[in-house]
C-alpha cells in the first residue's frame, strides 16, 4: 500500500470537490456482451459465479484508481483488492458475504472461492473485518435484467470501496447480454476510468481463454 499524493493542482479541486459531497459515489450501469464467456465457461466445465466474480475483479485491479481509498482525506493505493460477494447461505434466505483473496491466477482464484464458499453456508458473515477497505463489493440479482441499481451505504461518514453488481442474463438480437452496474466514489474515479473499466470487462469476456491461465 502507498500513499497518492496528488501534485497537479486541477487534480487536487477535483477531489476536494467531490470528497465533500454528500453523496460522492456515481453510478454507471451497461450491457456487456457474454456471447464469447458463456460457451467457453460451459465447455471448460468452471463455475460460473466464481468465473465472473474472477473477471470483474481482474478488470478491476488493472486500473489504479479501481485501488484507491480515502483514509481520512488522503488516499492510498492497494497493490490488491479483494471481491467480497454476497453468496446465499443455509442459515436464511437473505445473503452473505464471502471475501475471497484475488489472485492473478484464475485456477487458484476459483479453488479458493469454492472452499470459502461452502464456509460461509454454515458460518454467514455480513460483517467487513475491522480496518479494512481493500475489498469490491459485489452482489448478484440474478432474478432481474435491472437497468439500474441503489446500493445501501453509509454516507456519514462515506467510504469509497466500488460497488459492482451483475443482473439476469438475457438475449436481445441473438446477442447473450448481462447487466452490469458499476458504483465507484467520484473524488477517486472518473468518467474515463470508468469507461476503461467497461471496456476491460468487454476484452475479459471476449477473451474467456484467459481464465485458464
């Protein structure tokens, strides 16, 4: 973990401008295409949460700010951080949180997964380990193709973990298309670091091959 110091003086309004909202976090959500994903993670025989939960993470550490988090009004950068996504459980119907370490190897990001996974069925956790921020809060509504999405969060203070959730696959024009939200804090990504997040997602799941690595 390193400290960012921000020496160019636009950079430094930006974050003081939106570090001082209310309600700092923006969201963006959009269809990806899965027509490439879905038949490779089929004839590989992976699990398909685990698989996605993998991609959305890898996307996300290739970009800096996807790293950053605000402590106190200074920001640090994470070399990693880590998916913490809500799996169900057999202790209720509402869901639980399952952090697993992100690995840059798909095979031992999903081995891990598994394991973790089948933990939290009997012993749910909905709690963040005390002083940690290095995580991405993902969540599945597989019951509905939304266009949109409001995440719970505390606002007082904020904090500026990202927040990525994914929808009902659907077809639209022989296309296998997913929804996908992406909530992040503003004074930390911008529009363009937005985008190029979507679009590492695209090139993930035009390239399934890549979780064989």
């Amino acid at each position: 973990m390193k400290k960012i110091v921000f020496d160019n003086q636009h950079r430094k309004k930006h974050f003081a401008f939106f570090n001082h909202m209310n309600h700092p976090h923006f969201n963006i959500t959009a269809n990806v295409n899965l027509s490439s994903f879905l038949p490779y993670v089929k004839s590989m025989e992976l699990p398909l949460t685990y698989s996605l939960v993998y991609l959305l993470s890898k996307a996300a550490n290739d970009i800096n700010e996807f790293r950053w988090r605000i402590r106190e009004n200074e920001v640090v950068e994470h070399e990693r951080v880590h998916p913490s996504f809500t799996v169900p459980t057999d202790e209720a119907e509402v869901f639980s949180f399952c952090t697993v370490p992100f690995k840059t190897s798909a095979q031992d990001f999903i081995t891990d997964a598994k394991q973790i996974n089948e933990d939290m069925k009997t012993n749910p956790s909905i709690e963040d380990e005390p002083g940690r921020d290095d995580y991405l809060f993902m969540s599945a509504i597989p019951w509905i193709s939304f266009t949109s999405i409001q995440h719970a969060m505390h606002y007082h203070p904020h904090d500026s973990v990202p927040r990525i959730s994914w929808g009902k696959f659907f077809v639209q024009n022989n296309t296998n298309l997913m929804p996908l939200s992406v909530q992040a804090h503003h004074a930390l990504v911008d529009g363009r670091h937005m985008g190029r997040y979507f679009e590492n997602v695209q090139e993930l799941l035009d390239n399934p091959e890549l979780l064989s690595v």
